[in-house]
C-alpha cells in the first residue's frame, strides 16, 4: 500500500512538471519577441530623429563651410527625418487599429487599455497643445514684434546718413569740378605747351581745396597730370581704367566710382571738360579724389550690411514664420506620438499583467488549477501574480491530495466490497440457515440456506421485527430466547426446534448468538440452524432397526417351543381330552404363535430390509402394474395415472419400488372411506434433474402431527397394521437417494411426493 | 495603413517638393560663332528674374546664376565624344549705400561692372557674351558638333540659418533645360 501511495505521488509529481512546463509559455515566445522588437524599433527611431535634428542643427550652424552640397545633405536628412516620423505614426496608428480591433473582439483587458491610453493621450495631449499654440502665439507676436519696432526706421535714417555723406562728397566735388573744368578751359591749360602750367594749376587746386587727389586724363584716357595729398603720396595710385572713364555721365554732369585701398576708401568722381558734355565729346576728364578715413568706412558698410540683412529678414518673415510653425509642429507631433506611443506602451505594462491574472482567474474559476503565470512584471502586481500562483499550486496539490485519498477510498471500498461479497457467497453456501437481527429486532440478513429451509423469500422477511412475522407459541419462544439472551451472562444459545413448513415435518438445531460490539453494546443477533430432519430419520430408522432385531430375534426363538407345545399337548392329549375347548385352545395358541411369528417376520423384514440394487428401468411400468393389482378389487375408486413428459431411465430397485408404490396406494386406498380417486403422476424436471412422482388421493387427509411421525415405524392411523408401511417406503425412496414428503391435497385428502434422482 | 498608402504618401511629398522648383526660365539667343581664332557663343536667360528674386536682390541678396556649356563630337552609333565642359557664373550684389548693382561674371578679365540701373544689372547677369568655348584648331573640318547649355541658379547667399529655410520655402528657384546647337565646321 505505502509503496502504492508513492507511485502516485510520483505521477502526480511528474504531472504537475509538465503542466508547468506547459503553462510557461502563456504569453508565446512569438509575441514576446514581436513586442521587444516593436519596442526596440520604437527607440531606435526617436533615437535616430534626434540625432538627426542634432546633425541639421550642427549643419546649420557650419553654414556653407561644410564641403558636401548643404542643399542635397539637408533635403536627404529633413527627408529622413520625414520618414521616420511617418513609421512613428504608423506605429502608433498599427496600435490604435489593434487596440479598436481588440475592443471589437471583447479581448479580455482592452478596455483597461482603452481607459489607460485615453488617460495618457489626454494627459500627453492637453499640455502639448496648450504649449504648441501657446508658442505659435508667442512666435507670431515676438516676430510681429522685431518688425514692429522702429529699426527699420533707424537703419534706414542711418543709411539715408551714409548715402547723405556720399552725396555731399559728390556735390563738393562738382562744385569744384564745374570751376577747375571753367579754368583749364578757359586758360586753355590742355594746350600741350601749357603742360606745365596744368600741373602746377592741378597741384594749386589740390593744396588749395584740401582735395586728397586730382587727375587730368585726356580723351585717349591717358593720365596727363595730377597731384597727390601728402597721405596718399606713398601709397599707390592707379589709373582709371578707359572703360570707366568712357562710360555715359548721368545729366548732372559727374560721376563717382570708389575703391578701397588700405588707407580707406577713395571716392573719385568724374567729370568731362568742358564741363557737362558727353565723354566722347570731352576735350579731357577731371577726377577728384577724396579718402574716407579706414573706420568710417567701415562703419559705412556696417550700416549697408545691416540695412541688407534687415531687409532681408523682413523678406523672408513670412518663410521664417512658416519654417517656425513647420518645425515647432513637427516637434508638437513628435511629442505626441512619441507619449501616445507611451501611453500604449504604459497601457500594455499594465494591463497586459492584469489581463493575465483575469485570465488565469477564469480559468481557475473553469476548474483549470493547472494555470501557472509567468512572472510579468515586478512590482505589486508582479506580488499578485506571485500569490496566484502560490494559490492555484495550493489547490492544486490539495486536489491532486483528495484524489488521492478518494482513490485511496475507492480501493478500499472495493476490497471492502469484495471481502463483503466473499462473505456473502460464504453466507450463501453454507448450509446452515443464518438470519441476523439488529438490535431492534428486525431481521437484517437471511442467507439462501435459510430461505430454502424455511421455504420464505428473504425480500417478504427482511427489515421486519420477528415480533410480526412470529405467532402464538414461536413467538412466545422467540421471545424467551431473547430475553434470556439479554439477561444472561451468556452470549449463546442452543434449542431444538420442531416445525411443520408447508406440511412438511422439520427438525432443526438453532444456535442463537448476540452480537455485542467493541463496547459490549447490543448489536442485534445471529440465528445458525441446521436442519436435523433427516438425520434424526435416519437415526430413528437405525434405532428401530435394532429394537425390531432384538425383538425378532427375542420373541422368535420362543415362538417354536410354544408352537411345537401347542401342537404337542393337542397330539397327545386331544384324544384323551375330549373337549372341544381343549382344541380350540390349543388352536389358538397356534393361531396366535402364527401371528406373532408373522408379526416377528414383518419386524425381521424390516430390520434386515435389503439394501436397493438399482438398476435401469423404466418407472411409469412399474406403476401401471401396481395400479393393476387395485384396480380390479376397488371398484369405487378411481384410478388415474398420468405421465406428463418423456420420464427418462432411472436406475432403480424394481422390486422395492413396486412395494413402495404398493405401501402408498394401499395407505391411500385406507384413507379413502367410500368412493374416491387416486391420482398419480409422474413428471420430468430437467432443471433440477429430477422425476417426481404424486400420489394424491381425497381420503380423509394426515394432520399436522401426523405428518411429523408419518415416516416413523410403528405410526398408524389404522387399527390393524404395525405402521411399518410408510416407514418401508421411506426407506426405499432414502436408498434410491430420493425424497418423500407428504402434503396436504387440495382440497382434501393428502399427497406424498416422491422425488427421484435422474 | 498599409504599404500601398505609404507609397503613394511618399509620392505626393516628392512631387510636391519638385513643384517648387519649377519655374518657366529659358534659353534664348543662343549663338555660335568664331573668331579667326576661336568658337565663341551668346546666349540669354529669360524668365530667370522673378518679382521675389528682384526683391530680394535690391534686399542685398547675392545672387549667382550658374550657365553650364557642353561641347560635343557628335558621332554616330557611339557615344558623342566630350570635347569640353564649361561652367560660367554671373553673380550679383546689390550695393544700397551707393544705390549701385555690382555685377560679377567669372569669365570676364576686367573687374566687376557697377551699374546703377536694374535693367542693366539684369542685363548682365543674363546674357553671355563672345564667350571662347575651343580654339578652332581643335576642331575638324566638316565635322558634326554639338554645343548643349544650361543655366541655372546655383546660389543664394542668405545670412545665417537662412539657407534652412528654402527647404521649405522655396522663392525663386530656376533651372533650365538642356538648350542645344548642331553645327558642322
């Protein structure tokens, strides 16, 4: 048995390992996989985009100094950027579909994801676009605001400067120029004898003016003359190129070109002589020279750069403004699938375990203890998993414990059944008649031996009191064996009981025997009987064997002498006693010895009754010949015979059989006053492989005491007869291993039935 | 979303991109002839000068246009033969302290031409003038040639972060077809 209990608790064992095993992979290993990788892919992407946006910045602030094509570089990277953004949302979207997808379908848990995401989209959502129209706002108004104040105004009035003071110079420089163009014309200084004479005129005009240069060309754009300030006299100074000398002259008459040298800007104007014609009329060119010191130079063309750039910020407002919103929506829109794309990551974390547990409790819930989750995550619900888990191995080995012991149980129960059916069989077979009764006097158990013994049927008798089932004098014994059961020391008890069942004349021998449990309380009682009918017969019979012996051999032997005397006295003195009552008792006596040695041959017949030598024969012959030899001297009876069946050969004693049948009908012919009839029949029961033979007649019958003593010798109902016939036929029928028993004829008279062996 | 929307997505972006860069500039006037001593070609950009680009070139903006000329061998069944590429560009500067145009053009010796007249600077900056392309000597005697031009702009210097922001605005972008002309020596 103990090493029975550990093979199970190995199976159970080894069931409970590959249960586990099968329940590790609840969530696949698919899925998780997909999950990392989506999750991977998500952070590689804003990885990406960042380094991305970094790399444009850095590019921006290089400007043009950065070798590669700037335009292609930014297209390419803003074009990536694009894309990456678009898989984000796609992401996103792919998540949302699912989600919708799954809240179709009732998936267990979408609608804790579905509240979750709203929270976190909602929460993600309100501040970014209380800050994106906050900072459009804010950007529209600090733009409007750079535009608004008035450094336009100050950078143009400060130009309107630069360009006053470039005109002023050019103005100055007519002026002179009108008057020295006058002089040389008028002095006709051009003349090539006056040569000298214009350069010392040019160099006059220059001291005279505080002109920083002068020159002379003339029409074929050769420099004749000129005169330098005293600043200007160490440095370089070229001519004016024919071109530019050439070129038209705008109606007021002077033109400036300007240069930088390093000690600033020179600014020479231009003029014709005569003063006013076209160039290809000129007789000659005036140039005037003037130097604009290094650093108001400078701040000259500070101003201009300032003015141009002003000017072109303000072209490209409306570019900036889109650009700003362009790239701030970008952001906004990266901020919000990135936290929406959280939000669905936060979402799963949550209620993924959640919606395991849900599941896991549901299959629980369908008698499933085999749900083992896996750990997925570790905080409180992790906790909660863990205490599930904890739970169901719980039950499950208390199950698995029960099932045990039930099955432990069902073992038992059937060793238990199997000990009881042994019993009964054992109960069943024995053969002795067994009856129980519970304490309360009803009757429990009835084995077959007893229902065939008593002729009852145990389904009429059981859980019935004795008290009902038994009358008038058994019940008063019954009665007194309980009571003296319980009231004496002693468990048990022994008496004879004689009854009649169905007619029929039954010794039995009772053991009676109370039932006390481990406690010595009254359980009820055991009745064992054993039928003693035959063998108190069969003692019976041998016992007058031996008194009809003793008798036959004691009353015989005397039985000569007397005889012998009678018919002595009656030779010898019969003649000399001549009277007649001296014969007729001497006759008597011989009649009477001859009597009583019949009646001694009939016990010596009886007590050396042969045994039967049976052999095969027919019966229903034997029948009809004993019928024959009635017939004829009875004719007020009638005579039936009838043979139902096939009767088979039996083996049997032909001659006792015929003085059987003899015995019974002439017992039957002595029962039968006047008229009446006689059946016999004869019957062939396969089952029980027996013939049984009835003799029925409608005599005066056998009362019930009679029927006890029918079989034993020396009972007769008749006046004449030693009633030693039936007791002859008993013992026949015994020899031939049969049966005879008498019953009551319906509806009157009497019936012995004798069964034979096939 | 599946693949096809993307794709097509992805389309309508690239196209919408290339839209902004169209605009109607063409060659004319294109003229091969020679010297004693060398091929020359003029040719004209029209439709280069948009109201947005005078703007911003009276704004200060220096602005270069880019002519790329091509000369072929033509030969048949092979490939024509590449006697020479040039690339010329025209650059101009608006100077508003001197209310002048400042007109640059790489293939001209002489220093930058100063004008004070739009017309004049638009002038210069799209024609080409006597431009040498090969010394005659290179080339055969009734021989098949082909000249193909292109102009384009090929720069805007804007301050700062400013170039950023034509990649999302595009102003004043032009490029024109390949012009060519076949002549045999």
């Amino acid at each position: 048995m103990v090493y029975r209990r550990l093979h199970l608790l190995k199976q159970i064992v080894i069931m409970n390992i590959k249960r586990r095993k099968k329940t590790a992979s609840f969530i696949s290993e698919e899925e998780m996989k997909r999950r990392k990788r989506e999750v991977v892919i998500s952070i590689s992407i804003i990885a990406v985009v960042a380094l991305l946006t970094f790399v444009e910045n850095r590019i921006i602030h290089f400007g043009a100094d950065i070798p590669v094509s700037n335009t292609i570089l930014m297209f390419i990277l803003i074009n990536i950027n694009l894309l990456l953004l678009l898989l984000l949302i796609f992401l996103v979207f792919r998540n949302l579909v699912k989600l919708l997808y799954d809240r179709k379908r009732k998936v267990m848990g979408t609608k804790l994801r579905t509240r979750l995401v709203v929270a976190f989209i909602a929460l993600s959502l309100l501040p970014t676009i209380v800050l994106f129209f906050f900072s459009i706002n804010f950007i529209t108004t600090s733009i409007e605001f750079w535009f608004n104040v008035p450094v336009e105004q100050a950078l143009e009035n400060s130009l309107d400067v630069g360009r006053s003071l470039y005109w002023h110079t050019e103005e100055r420089n007519r002026f002179f120029m009108e008057r020295i163009s006058y002089q040389i014309t008028t002095k006709k200084l051009l003349d090539t004898n006056n040569k000298k004479a214009l350069s010392r005129y040019v160099q006059v005009v220059q001291r005279e003016f505080n002109f920083n240069a002068i020159e002379i060309y003339a029409d074929n754009a050769t420099r004749i003359t000129f005169a330098l300030a005293p600043e200007l006299e160490d440095k370089r100074f070229d001519v004016i190129s024919a071109d530019n000398l050439q070129k038209e002259i705008p109606p007021k008459g002077v033109r400036t070109v300007s240069e930088r040298i390093p000690s600033g800007e020179l600014i020479r104007t231009i003029g014709t002589i005569p003063f006013g014609s076209t160039p290809n009329n000129a007789q000659a060119f005036v140039v005037i020279a003037r130097l604009m010191p290094p650093d108001l130079a400078k701040k000259m063309s500070s101003i201009s750069r300032g003015f141009e750039e002003y000017q072109q910020i303000k072209l490209l407002k409306k570019p900036i403004q889109a650009t700003y919103y362009i790239t701030l929506s970008i952001v906004a829109l990266l901020v919000v699938f990135c936290s929406v794309w959280f939000g669905f990551y936060m979402a799963k974390t949550i209620s993924i375990p959640i919606r395991v547990l849900a599941e896991g409790i549901l299959r629980v819930k369908e008698g499933d203890l085999s749900v083992n989750i896996a750990m997925v995550a570790d905080d409180e619900i992790g906790t909660l998993v863990d205490s599930f888990n904890k739970m169901t191995r719980d039950l499950r080995i208390g199950r698995d414990q029960l099932e045990l012991s039930a099955r432990l149980l069902r073992e038992q129960n059937v060793e238990i059944e199997k000990r009881r059916q042994y019993m009964e069989i054992v109960l069943k077979n024995v053969s002795a008649g067994v009856i129980t009764l519970d304490a309360g006097g009803f009757i429990t158990t009835m084995n077959k031996s007893a229902e065939k013994m008593l002729n009852l049927k145990s389904e009429h008798i059981l859980r019935k009191s004795y008290k009902k089932l038994l009358d008038g004098q058994l019940l008063e014994l019954a009665e007194d064996v309980m009571e003296n059961l319980k009231s004496s020391r002693n468990d048990a008890a022994e008496l004879p009981l004689k009854l009649a069942i169905d007619g029929r004349p039954m010794s039995f021998i009772m053991h009676v025997n109370a039932l006390k449990d481990d406690a010595g309380q009254h359980m009820g009682m055991v009745m064992v009987f054993d039928d003693l009918t035959e063998l108190e017969k069969a003692q019976r019979m041998a016992a007058w064997r031996e008194v009809a012996r003793r008798i036959a051999h004691e009353v015989k032997n005397p039985l000569t002498p007397i005889s012998l005397s009678a018919q002595r006295l009656k030779r010898k003195y019969s003649d000399h006693i001549k009277e007649p009552v001296f014969d007729e008792c001497t006759q008597t006596i011989t009649d009477h010895v001859e009597l009583i040695r019949n009646l001694v041959d009939e016990f010596s017949s009886f007590a050396r009754f042969p045994t039967a030598n049976p052999k095969p024969d027919d019966l229903p012959p034997i029948i009809e010949e004993t019928l024959a030899l009635y017939k004829e001297g009875h004719p007020r009876i009638n005579f039936e015979f009838n043979v139902t069946d096939d009767i088979p050969v039996l083996n049997l004693d032909r001659q006792q059989i015929k003085q059987a049948m003899i015995n019974l009908v002439d017992n039957a012919i002595g029962s039968i006053r006047n008229e009446g009839s006689i059946v016999i029949s004869i019957a062939h029961d396969p089952i029980l492989k027996i013939v049984r033979i009835e003799i029925a007649d409608n005599g005066v019958g056998i009362s019930d005491e009679g029927k006890t003593r029918l079989f034993e010798p020396y009972f007769s109902t008749k006046k004449t007869g030693m009633g030693l016939g039936l007791t002859i036929v008993s013992t026949i029928i015994s020899d031939h291993n049969g049966m005879i028993r008498v019953q009551d004829n319906k509806p009157k008279g009497a019936k012995f039935v004798i069964e034979l062996p096939v | 979303m599946n693949r096809k929307s993307l794709v097509l997505l992805f389309g309508i972006i690239f196209c919408v991109q290339n839209l902004a860069f169209a605009q109607n500039a063409t060659l004319t006037n294109i003229i091969v002839t020679n010297t004693r001593d060398d091929l020359l070609v003029y040719l004209n950009v029209e439709g280069a000068f948009t109201e947005k680009m005078k703007k911003a070139i009276s704004s200060g903006v220096s602005t270069t246009f880019s002519y790329y000329l091509s000369f072929y061998q033509v030969r048949n069944l092979w490939l024509d033969n590449n006697i020479e590429d040039i690339k010329v560009t025209n650059t101009i500067k608006y100077n508003n302290l001197k209310e002048e145009y400042i007109v640059k053009r790489s293939w001209e010796k002489s220093g930058p031409q100063v004008t004070k007249s739009f017309d004049e600077a638009k002038k210069l900056m799209s024609e080409i003038d006597s431009l040498k392309i090969v010394p005659l000597k290179q080339l055969e005697k009734g021989t098949h040639y082909q000249l193909r031009a292109k102009a384009q702009l090929s720069k805007v210097t804007l301050p700062f972060y400013l170039h950023y922001v034509l990649f999302f605005v595009s102003l004043w972008d032009f490029e024109t077809d390949w012009y060519t002309v076949d002549f045999i020596y």
